[in-house]
C-alpha cells in the first residue's frame, strides 16, 4: 500500500481500536544507532549466533562478553529515536494499552512508555550466574570493560546480561502476561520485527486466530506480511511520528 494512505488507514485502526498492543523488535531502535540481527547488516551475518546461546556462554564466557562489548550490547550510548517516542505518545493518548518487546536495550522506557513487557530482558541489568545478585548496568561499566570475564564482587561467580540467550526458556511472568495482551487486543501494531525468532514469533499468529487485526511497519518485506492486515513500509522513525499527527488531526 502506498505509504500515505496507508499511514491514514492505520491511524483510522489505531484510534478506533478496541485495545491496541504494539510489538516490537530489533528494527525499531536501527534508528538509535543499534544494529539489528538479520538483514544485510545485521549482525547474525558478521557473528555466528551461536555466539549468543547458553551453551557458548557457559563453555567459554570470555568470547560471549567480547561479541558483547564489542556490539555494544550495554547500550549506554543508544539514546530513544522519534519511532519509540511516537509509541510513548500513543500510550500517553491513551491509543495504546502496553509494548510488548524483544529488545534488551531498555529505550522504550526511557522515551516515557510506562507499560512495557520485556520477553527477551534488559540489558541495563547485570546478573551473577552463581548467586543471582543484581548489578546495574550503568553502576558496573567499568568492570564490564576492563574485565575480560566480568565477575561478581561477592561470590566471584561468571555475571551475563539479564538477558534472554538463544537456548534458554523465556521469562514465564512477562510471556504470560504478554500473550494475555495480545489475547484481548483488537489490534496488533508490530514495529521492526522480522518473526524469525520462537516463542516470541508465535504472538502474532495468536493475534491472528484471535481476530485481532495487525499492523506492520518495517522497512522492508518480511516472511510474515501475509499475515498483516496492513503493511506500512519505511524506517519506523519516520511512519510513527506520521501515524500520530493523522491521529491528532483526524476527527
Ligand atoms: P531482526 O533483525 O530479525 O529484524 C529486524 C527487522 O527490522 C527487519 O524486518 C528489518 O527489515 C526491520 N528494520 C530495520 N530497520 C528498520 C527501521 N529503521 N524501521 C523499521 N523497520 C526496520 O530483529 P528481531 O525481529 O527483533 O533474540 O529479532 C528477533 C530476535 O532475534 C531478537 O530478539 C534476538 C534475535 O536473535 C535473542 O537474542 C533471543
């Protein structure tokens, strides 16, 4: 669909919606900076992605927290783009009931949304793998830095990134709750997501044989768009700011 009248259908669903959901994935923040995984510069074709499963992890930390310094993965640069504000307005107009997402790197909250679902965790929190204490992020930087295998200062044991690695069970509270959103959502609005990844690709198709509409905006075509009831294609940073102005402006 051409964009404008898309952007114009969309923003008639959206403020019409029963409940509105948004799911998001890597592509939203492509715009803050950070790359995504697949695509043609994304990062699963420069790093094996076994570098990111448990069993590397646990067989040899010092590569999994290189690959990690390395992609950046603490995040502390990245800072929120016009694409996550444009959701933080949508739920500040209260057209969007949460974000469900699979980003681990925390920039909804930091753009003002205030319910946010986070399948895959967060970056901005470091754990021991021996005795579970919890670290800032931002508070341990420098550990996380200099030390190859960053450990914990009370039991010495491996910490990791309170984040989902391939491998592991998603986190049951946040993907009960997740698919309890989905279930009563009228509309999906999935942002810079390709659906590769499972469980997390499974809540669309529930979405869908719910009767939920969905919504898709990504810059490029993906596996799944014949599931979308639309399909808006452009940098997510440039259609949602669009997507609110035709709401405000809409009777
Ligand atoms: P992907 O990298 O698989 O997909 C990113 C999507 O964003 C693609 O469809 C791109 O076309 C699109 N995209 C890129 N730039 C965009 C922009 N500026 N605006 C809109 N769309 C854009 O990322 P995810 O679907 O999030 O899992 O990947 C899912 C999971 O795979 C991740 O959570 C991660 C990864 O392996 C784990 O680490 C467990």
């Amino acid at each position: 669909m051409e964009a404008y009248s898309a952007i114009l259908s969309v923003a008639h669903e959206i403020k019409h919606a029963k409940r509105a959901v948004a799911f998001t994935g890597a592509g939203i923040s492509a715009e803050s900076g950070l790359a995504t995984f697949r695509g043609r510069d994304g990062l699963w074709n420069k790093y094996d992605p076994a570098v990111a499963s448990i069993e590397s992890f646990a067989q040899d930390p010092r590569k999994f927290w290189q690959f990690a310094r390395e992609i950046g993965w603490i995040f502390l640069a990245a800072r929120p783009n016009d694409a996550h504000i444009a959701l933080a307005e949508l739920e500040e107009m209260k057209r969007l009931d949460c974000v469900i997402t699979q980003n681990v790197d925390g920039l909804h909250q930091r753009a003002g949304s205030k319910h946010v679902i986070e399948i895959h965790g967060n970056a901005g929190r470091i754990i021991c793998t021996r005795c579970a204490s919890a670290y800032a992020t931002e508070k341990i930087i420098d550990r996380l830095t200099k030390q190859e295998i960053p450990t914990c200062d009370r039991c010495g044991g491996t910490l990791k990134p309170d984040v989902i690695l391939f491998g592991e069970p998603l986190p049951k509270k946040a993907f009960d709750q997740a698919l309890k959103e989905v279930k009563s959502a009228g509309l999906l609005l999935a942002v810079g997501t390709s659906l590769e990844v499972y469980p997390a690709a499974s809540l669309p198709e529930v979405a869908k044989k719910n009767g939920t509409k969905i919504i898709s905006i990504d810059s490029e075509k993906t596996g799944w768009d014949d599931l979308c009831d639309y399909k808006v294609n452009g940098p997510a940073g440039e259609i949602l700011p669009r997507i609110v102005q035709a709401i405000k402006i809409s009777f």
